[in-house]
C-alpha cells in the first residue's frame, strides 16, 4: 500500500499554491518538480490546485464542532490501526480489526 500523505520533506500547501501562480524562483520549481516524481501525494495537490484555484479572499478561522473533530480524530488514528476511540463513538461493542485480503 502507498503512503498517500505528506510528510516533512514535503513542500507546504503554500509554497504548492506559488509554484501554480509562478511566484517562485526557477531553483524552487524545479525542487519541487523533482519532488514530485517522489511523492503522488503533492503532485496530486499541486493539480488540485491548477484545477481549482484558491481565493485570495482571507476567510476566519473558525472552532470545529467537538463532535466533528473526535470523529476526524477517530479516523486519523485508523492509520495506526487504532479503533478504540471509533468503536467509542459509534458505539460498537465489538472492536473492528483489519484483515489483510
């Protein structure tokens, strides 16, 4: 299975919204177009990105509902094959496990 996710040798979510508008320096892109023949999961935010640009407009940050956030939490610890705290929220009595197929 891939690791589909970024990690610390990625370039951030910004430096990828530059490199679609050209506001970087010609060394810059090509770092990160050599990155990413590494890395499918930038290439495929930076396509995202050439597909839907982002606004410009500033947009305020707002508190994720504590329900909301427990279940995205719940579901980022699936990673580590962790089901204890979604079997809490969806109520399961028995714990889910993985199978290898």
């Amino acid at each position: 299975m891939i690791n589909f996710c970024k990690n610390a040798n990625c370039p951030s979510a910004q430096d990828l919204l530059r490199f679609q508008t050209t506001e970087i320096s010609q060394r810059e892109r090509r770092n990160i177009e050599s990155h990413f023949a590494e890395c499918e999961f930038c290439a495929a935010e930076a396509e995202f990105y050439k597909h839907y640009p982002q606004s410009e407009e500033k947009i305020e940050a707002v508190e994720i509902p504590k329900p909301l956030y427990e279940l995205a939490k719940a579901l980022l610890g699936n990673r580590r094959n962790d089901f204890s705290m979604l079997n809490r929220l969806l109520g399961e009595n028995e714990t889910l496990t993985l199978e290898k197929v």
